[in-house]
C-alpha cells in the first residue's frame, strides 16, 4: 500500500507549453457547491427531489457515498439524479478532502438513529471543524472530537435555537447550519461573532437554494434565523461551474488568445461570475454573447506584454485567488491581493503554497499577512507541486501555458472538483 500512495504522489504531468495565442470552447460540468447543497437539502426534504447537470467528481461522489450511508436513497437515470428522502441511521462517513462533506453532513448526522463516524483523508484532520461541532453542541447534539475523526452521536433530533459562532474560519460554517436548519425542533438562528466573513457570495447561494425548497430565512448584518418547518422536495438544475470554468478564460488572459464558455449564468450566486470584472480590470475584453436562450462568455486576452497588474480584495471570492496568482505570475506589473488569510486553512495553506511554487519557478511572490503580492518576473521550467490540492493543479497547468518545461505533480487531484481537467486542458492548446 505505501508504494502505492508514493507512485501517485510523484506522478508528474508534463504541463502543455503554447505561448501563442489559443482559440478554444469550453463545455464546463455542474457547479460543486450548488450539486453538494442540492444533495444535502433532497436528503432532509419532505418528498422526493430531482437533480439534473449535477457535478460528478470526488468531492460531489463523497457527498452521495455519505448521504446514501445514512439511509437517502439516490438513483442516477443517465442526466437525470432521483434523490428519495430515508429514515436517517448510524453510518461511516469518508470526507476525503471535501470541506462540504465535513461541515455539511456533521448537522444533518444529528437526525440520524445512531452514531455517524467522519473521517477523511490525512490532511483532512487539520482542517478546521471545532466550529461546526460546538454548534452542534450547543443546539442539543451529542459529538465526540474536535478535529477528524468526529463521531455524532444522532438520536433523530434536536432541539436547536440560537446560537453564536466564529465563522471568519469558513462561510462553510453558517451554510452547514442553515442548510439542516429547518428539521431543528426550534429551527436555528445564527449570529456570527468573528471578524470579516470570507466567501458571503457561497452564503447568498444557501439562502437562495433553501428559498427554491421552500425555505424562508430571516438574514441581516452577521445573522441569519430560520423557523422549523418543511423542506420541500424540488427539481433542482445545476448550473456550470464558473469557478471551475477560470482556468480556462486564464488560458485566454495569459496567451493573449480567445476562449469562449457556453451556457454562461448571467444571474447567479456563484463566485466565480466575478471573473468577467477581474479579467477586465487586468486587460482582457470581455463580451457575453446571446446563444439561444442562454449566453456564452467570450474572453479575449490583451496582446503580449499587456496583461495589467491589479490590486483586488478576494474576501468574498477566495478561491479563484490560485487562478488569479497564476494569471498575476504573467502579468506585466505586480499584483496584490488581500482578503484571504482563511486560505490557509482550506485543502493546504494555499497561501504558502502558491508562494513556494511561483518563487520556485523563478517568480516573485511574497505572502502578506492575509494575502499574496506577485511581481512579474521571467519564470522557468521545474516541478510544480499541488499538495493534493486542485486549485493548485489548475493554477500550475496555467503557468505552463507560456513557461516551458512545467511539470505538474499529481495532476490527477483536480477530480475533486472537475474529473478529466487534463483531457480538457489538452484540447485548449489542440486549437
């Protein structure tokens, strides 16, 4: 087994060198975050719920496997996902590296008949948890740890009501509570007590996929109230994922090429519609153009040496910040973007590591205290590592498009979020 795990750690991927400019489409799967919502919320619903453009991935497949464990019923009929509500049961669950599985599924494990044991992969026991368990805690529900493995020990409720937490750590923590609000036998209400909310965008998408079940949540400055009642069942429709669609319009930024992305949401809630301002703001021309009934996002890149600097507050969009140091390693003057110390303690302290790799390139990157300063700086060819960490490998495959001699390690850990990114990458530099 240990040779096993060394072999795919070191596999390297030879990243695509096309510093010329690229024209490609760019088909993008389901959105991660709305896919594992959908699930949480078909699984504690009143019926029967349905789900169509979902996301298979690592982390979306870790939702269905935990869900399914405890006692949902979820049947896939080609494009179409049925998801039958079930009498909730002790289970095992592995979180791997899914943030969404581990603050997520904890709250819903409180209605279950028996205990529910988390554990994940081995970086997953660093990652923060203690604030979704004292909640927990406080709202009547029997855990044992603090950090992975946690055992919840469900007898099929809970009493809820209010209760304080420190979310400034992850938006995660509010979402996981408001998501199984409704099934609390006093409903749940929500103050956060810490400093800046990162990712409120993801926060905003809770709200609204709990209104589309029916759901109705009382929200103010740093507070959110929800009222027992019943979720509904609900045809849900995902939509593309913009995050996951960013490398891709990199590709376009960096080259000074033109991609174009169909189906592009022109209301959403989504972080990663935010990259049509950044991409302008460092150069690129940015169009969205009616395609039927729907739109496609057409991005071209400024012509070499062109490609601006910025100065940008990722608090709200914390993980497009690997796509955009990457963008930054290329770009023509420096780049400074703040706003995003709870990036340390996502898959890694991607702070740290996006410093390591871009100065271990060649690059300039300097960590501030919650954030990044890159100044353009001519890089070259060596390893890229990941550290099992997805954003990471898209952020390397990026860099490599116009520095030669990139190697990726591990290439394969981006399935957490979009299964087959090589394949698709290949096809960028094809055109």
């Amino acid at each position: 087994m240990p040779s096993i795990i060394i072999a795919r750690m070191t596999e390297m991927w030879p990243a695509p060198f096309h510093p010329s400019p690229i024209a490609h489409t760019q088909e993008v799967p389901g959105s991660k975050s709305m896919t594992n919502r959908a699930y949480i919320l078909s699984a504690l619903a009143s019926g029967p719920s349905t789900v169509t453009g979902a996301l298979r991935s690592r982390d979306t497949d870790l939702m269905e496997a935990a869900l399914t464990a405890m006692g949902t019923r979820i049947e896939h009929d080609g494009e179409t996902i049925h998801v039958t509500p079930g009498k909730l049961h002790g289970a095992t669950v592995d979180c791997g590296l899914a943030g969404t599985v581990m603050r997520f599924v904890p709250p819903v494990a409180v209605f279950a008949d028996g205990p529910v044991l988390f554990d994940g992969d081995a970086h997953a026991r660093n990652r923060p948890m203690s604030t979704i368990l004292d909640a927990l805690r406080t709202l009547g529900a029997s855990v044992a740890g603090e950090t992975l493995p946690v055992t919840v020990h469900g007898n099929g409720r809970a009493e809820g009501g209010p209760v304080e937490i420190d979310a400034s750590a992850s938006s995660q923590f509010v979402s996981g509570l408001l998501l199984s609000a409704p099934r609390f036998e006093r409903g749940v209400q929500i103050r956060h007590t810490g400093g800046p909310l990162p990712s409120m965008p993801h926060i905003e998408m809770t709200v609204a996929m709990l209104a589309d079940a029916g759901v109705k949540v009382e929200a103010s400055v740093n507070s959110w109230s929800v009222e027992p009642q019943a979720i509904r069942g609900t045809h849900w429709v995902i939509e593309p994922d913009l995050s996951n669609a960013a490398p891709f319009l990199a590709a376009a930024a960096v080259t000074g090429g033109e991609v174009r992305i169909p189906h592009w949401s022109v209301v959403t809630t989504q972080p990663g519609a935010t990259m049509i301002s950044i991409l302008e703001r460092m150069g690129c021309e940015v169009e969205l153009v009616a395609d039927g009934a729907g739109h496609t996002l057409r991005v071209r890149g400024p012509e070499p040496g062109r490609l601006r600097g910025i100065r940008l507050d990722m608090s709200d969009i914390g993980e497009l910040a690997p796509t955009v140091a990457a963008i930054a390693a290329c770009a023509t003057a420096a780049t400074e973007i703040t706003g995003i110390a709870h990036l340390r303690g996502h898959e890694t302290d991607r702070l740290s590591a996006l410093s390591n790799e871009i100065n271990g390139l060649g690059g300039r990157c300097e960590e501030l205290g919650d954030g990044l300063r890159i100044t353009p700086a001519r890089m070259r060819g060596g390893v890229w590592h990941t550290y099992d960490d997805h954003r990471m490998a898209t952020a390397g495959a990026i860099i490599g498009l116009v520095t030669k001699g990139v190697e990726v390690e591990n290439i394969g850990t981006t399935s957490k979020t979009l299964p087959g990114f090589s394949d698709m990458w290949a096809g960028v530099v094809a055109q």
